[in-house]
C-alpha cells in the first residue's frame, strides 16, 4: 500500500519540480528579455543624442553662416549709402554751382537789355495765364 500512496505523492512532486523549473526557466527568459530590452534602449538613446548632436551642429553652422551673410549685407548697404551720400553731395554742389552761373548770366543780360527782359517777362506771364486758364 505505500507504493501506491507514494506514486500520487511522487508524481505531485515531480510536477511541483518541473512547475518549479518552468518558473525559474520563465524568469530567466524574463530577466535575458529585460536586459537585451534595455540595452535596446540604451543603443536607441546613444544614437538619439549622436543625432541631436549632429543637428545642434549643424544648427550651428547655419547660424554662423546666416551671420557672416548678414554681415556682408550689412558692409554693402554701408557701402552704397556713403556711395549715394558722395553722389548727391556732388549733384547738390555742382547743381548750386551751375544755378548760380545761370542766375550770373540772366542777371547780366537783364542789366544789358532791361527793356528787352521785362517785354519777355511779360509774354511769358501772358502765356502762362492763357494756359493755366482752360
């Protein structure tokens, strides 16, 4: 009667071993799947900062280009503006300087033919009041 009492017992007991087994086995699986996860994730982190890194640098450069490129544009429109400066300066005095010749000669050829000058005074003003009379 023990034999047969034992050999429930035995096989209770082996299927508590190998259920024993099989929990260890399975955390064992969990475990390698837990570290092979993480180092999945350090792997994806690594290559996630390489990348942000080679954006800031790139970033960079585009800022220092941007920079330069701005710089340049800034010294050109310095440059056209002292250009355009020296340009009407110049107009302004040889303008004044051609007006005042101008003014000289019609002040000397009214003295010469005062007579003369206020008849073609006069025609123009006439001129001018038929024209801007419509």
């Amino acid at each position: 009667m023990d034999t047969t009492q034992n050999k429930p017992k035995g096989t209770i007991d082996d299927l508590s071993n190998k259920a024993h087994y099989a929990t260890d086995q399975g955390a064992k699986a969990a475990h390698q799947a837990t570290d092979k996860a993480a180092g999945v994730a350090a792997t994806i982190a690594d290559k996630a900062h390489n990348v942000a890194d080679t954006v800031a640098d790139y970033a960079g450069q585009a800022k220092e280009t941007v920079q330069h490129f701005a710089s340049n544009a800034a010294d050109s429109m310095t440059h056209a503006k002292d250009a355009v400066v020296d340009w009407t300066a110049d107009a302004a005095k040889h303008t004044g300087e051609y007006l005042h010749a101008g003014t000289d000669e019609v002040t000397g050829m009214i003295r010469r033919y005062p007579i003369t000058a206020i008849l073609v005074g006069l025609g123009i003003g006439f001129m001018l009041a038929k024209v801007t009379r419509v």
